[in-house]
C-alpha cells in the first residue's frame, strides 16, 4: 500500500510536505505581523495540507485531456500550487497584503500580497517533485 508506486503514498508525501509548510508559516507569521488572527494561521496550515494531498492525487495525470499535451511535475505542481494559492489570495488580500508590507515595506514592487502565488507554485513544485520521486507518478500508482 505504500510501495512506489502508489497514490496513497503521493498523496500522503504531499500532505506532509504540506503540513510543514504550513506549520512553518504558522509560527514565523506572528513574528512577522504580530495581529494576524489565529483562524488565519491555522487556515493557511489546513490549506497548506490540502494542497498537497491535491497535488499528490493529480500525479495520477500525466497527460492533460484537452490541451493534449504531457504534464511533467514540473508543470503539474507548480500549476495546481500556483492556482490554489491564487484562490487563498482572494479569499484572504487584506491578510496576505499585510504579510508582504511588513517584510518588504510599503510601496515596495514586493508589497503585494499577490506574491504569495509564486510562493505557491515554489511549494507545490517541491511537492509535486518529492511525491514523484518517491511515490511515483501515472496510471500504475492507481492499480496498489
């Protein structure tokens, strides 16, 4: 069940890499902007996860139906990180936009929050890349 091959392994290589990140962004984010709420730190952890367990289950894709072409997991993971990330911005600008003007400063090129995407596709690269690597990747991780 956790063999290379295997979704399951995919899917859990990435939820801990997920798990790590977020708990990183957990305890660093108070340091960094002392009033961010709570529910959005543990929010940001819990997304984090989810993403991937997500990029994980989609390393079962490596053709994409429409566009007809391969989808490496360098294309993959930063393209579902990115995207996921790109949701989480709407969802939470304020939040985000508070982050990236207390570190970089206000009117910096760097004070949009909207960073935070390619912050996204740089972990769900490391995730697509470490699921791949040792869960293995395609239609033969869906057979265990």
């Amino acid at each position: 069940m956790l063999t290379k091959p295997s979704l399951l392994l995919r899917a859990a290589i990435g939820k801990t890499i997920g798990l790590i990140f977020g708990f990183i962004a957990f305890f660093i984010l108070p340091q960094i902007v002392p009033d961010l709420s709570l529910l959005f730190r543990w929010g940001l952890v819990f997304y984090l996860t989810m993403m991937g367990g997500f990029i994980g289950i989609m390393g079962v894709m490596t053709y994409h139906p429409v566009l007809h072409m391969p989808m490496p997991w360098w294309v993959r993971g930063p393209l579902i990180g990115g995207f996921m990330m790109l949701v989480l911005w709407m969802l939470a600008q304020t939040e985000f936009d508070a982050v990236a003007t207390a570190i970089f400063g206000e009117g910096s090129l760097f004070s949009s929050g909207a960073w935070s995407i390619v912050d996204g596709m740089v972990i769900g690269a490391i995730m697509s890349f470490l699921a791949t690597r040792f869960g293995g990747e395609g239609k033969e991780t869906v057979g265990r």
